[in-house]
C-alpha cells in the first residue's frame, strides 16, 4: 500500500505526528495541504490518504475545511485521519468525514491527540516540563495509531457535541474571519527579519519599510507571532508577557516548507 499524508501546521503539533506515522507506515510521502494542486487526483487502489491537522474551534480549521472541499479522491479509499488540539471535547473528525463522505469516502481510522494547546490569544501555552509530558503521552496514542493503520485497522469517527462544536467553529469561520488580523502590532523588537512572512501558510504578511503588514486574510493559525524570534508580535493586550510555543522537535525550515501560496 502507498499513503500519502496531507498536513496542516502552525506551530508543529500536527507535522510532528504526521512524520511520526510516515515513519511506522514506511512508504509514506508527507505533503502540506497548502501544496496539494486543486483537481489533482489523489487515493485509488492500493493508495491510502491520511489527514493530519489541528483543531481550530472545536472543529477544522478554514484551510483544511477548504482543502477538503476541493480534494479530488477517488471513492473508496482507505483513508485516515488525527486531529489534535489542547485537549477539547468536539467534533472535528465528524466535521471532515461530513465533507468527505459527499465524495463517497469514510473515514477508515480517526483518531483525537491531546498535544500542547497554542492558542495564546485565549491562554498561556503550557510550561517546558508540562509540554515534555503531554508530548509523551501523545507518543504512545500515535505510536498505537501508526500500527493499527499500517495494519489497516479499523476504527470510526466518534461524534462529540456536534452541535456545540458546529455553531462555535461556524462563528470563526464567518465572523469577520479576514479582519481578525487588524489586532496584530510589533513592539520595537522587530528586527525586520521577515521570518514572519515566511511562515505564514497563506502569504498574509507583507513587509513594509522592514515592518511586517498584515493583508487580512487571515486563517488565525497563529504560526507567525509563535515564531518570532524576537517575541516582537502582540495580538492586541491579549498576548503580552504570555509564553510562545512551538513543537520542539520541529524547526522552522520545516514549517516554512508547509507554506505555499499558489494552492490558496
Ligand atoms: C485559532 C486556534 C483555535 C484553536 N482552538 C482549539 C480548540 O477549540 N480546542 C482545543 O483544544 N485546542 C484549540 N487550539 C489549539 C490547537 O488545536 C493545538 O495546539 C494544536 O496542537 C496545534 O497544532 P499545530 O502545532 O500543528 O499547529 C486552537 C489553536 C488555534 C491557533
Ligand atoms: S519575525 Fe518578528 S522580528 Fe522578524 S520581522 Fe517578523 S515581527 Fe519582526
Ligand atoms: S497572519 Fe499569522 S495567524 Fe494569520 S495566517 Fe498568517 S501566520 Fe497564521
């Protein structure tokens, strides 16, 4: 069997899981959906798809939700999937099966990881030595995972509070999505390096006179105010004095690698 496993990652939560089951599966290439070609064909017999991505809201985040719209996949494709989150109780899978299935796919395997959360708008990420532990509990699911899909295991979506989590996550999807960027400021920090440019998976960060602008047109992946390196990005008062995170097993070359603005 081929798999092929499609990516979404701002901060590296989901890149490390999906290098995680690439490696167990061992004929796995691992794309970000950002690079995947609208109209290009993917699945078939003997091909198997994987999906890997965190969870925005309580379900899927703009980009994967419109990736997945757009996917073209042959039916009956073993296909699987991991979201992970901070550890919330919703219905992220049931929302991209829901999409999926109108192509005549189900989901084969889904799976839910707890990693560390990294939504700083609305909390502190958790301290060193709590990411240590939650990564390692994380280690075991997705090992357990990996070798039940290499093994073309079975195990279904489970719906949790589909209700909750359509009506919350439709509230960021439509809500003034694009202008949500207008919060974002640099402090004198800034050393207008530009790296936030270039992890932004949607090319929304322009620089201007060495600042960076932001374009609304925003996924609220918050990739570029995790990776400053400089901690120069504030989302209004919300963020400031809060811990940044990103995976450390991940770099950001990696990241930056997920970032294509051709297939938005
Ligand atoms: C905009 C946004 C919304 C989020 N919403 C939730 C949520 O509803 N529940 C939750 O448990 N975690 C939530 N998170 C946390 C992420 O799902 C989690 O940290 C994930 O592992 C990040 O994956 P990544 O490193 O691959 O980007 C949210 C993060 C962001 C950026
Ligand atoms: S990554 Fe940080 S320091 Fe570099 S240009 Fe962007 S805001 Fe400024
Ligand atoms: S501007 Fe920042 S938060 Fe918005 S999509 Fe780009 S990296 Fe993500």
């Amino acid at each position: 069997m081929d798999f092929t496993i499609f990516y979404f990652s701002a901060t590296g939560n989901s890149l490390e899981i999906a290098r995680k089951i690439a490696k167990e599966l061992g004929d796995c290439s691992i794309k970000p959906m950002t690079a995947q070609v609208p109209g290009e064909p993917v699945g078939g017999p003997g091909e198997s798809v994987g999906f890997i991505f965190p969870v925005f809201y309580n379900g899927l985040p703009r980009l994967v939700k419109r990736f997945a719209e757009r996917l073209v996949i042959n039916p009956g494709t073993y296909c699987f999937a991991v979201a992970n989150s901070g550890g919330t109780r919703a219905n992220p899978l049931g929302m991209l099966e829901d999409i999926l299935f109108r192509k005549g796919i189900r989901l084969s395997y889904a799976e839910e990881v707890k990693m560390p959360g990294n939504y700083i708008v609305g909390h502190q990420a958790p301290s060193s030595e709590k990411v240590r532990q939650i990564l390692g509990d994380a280690n075991v699911k997705v090992d357990k995972a990996a070798r039940a899909i290499a093994g073309g295991e079975r195990k279904p979506v489970i719906r949790k509070a589909e209700l909750w989590s359509k009506i919350t996550n439709r509230s960021y999807l439509y809500k003034n999505i694009n202008k949500w960027d207008e919060a974002f400021l640099t402090t004198g920090k800034c050393t207008g390096c530009g790296l936030c440019t270039e992890v932004c998976p949607v090319c929304n960060i322009k620089m201007e006179d060495r600042r960076p602008v932001w374009q609304h047109n925003c996924e609220r992946c918050l990739a570029c105010i995790h990776w400053c390196p400089c901690e120069a990005i504030e989302y209004g008062k919300k963020t400031v004095r809060r811990r940044r995170y990103h995976n450390p097993n991940v770099k950001i070359a990696d990241i930056k690698r997920g970032c294509s603005c051709e297939n938005i």
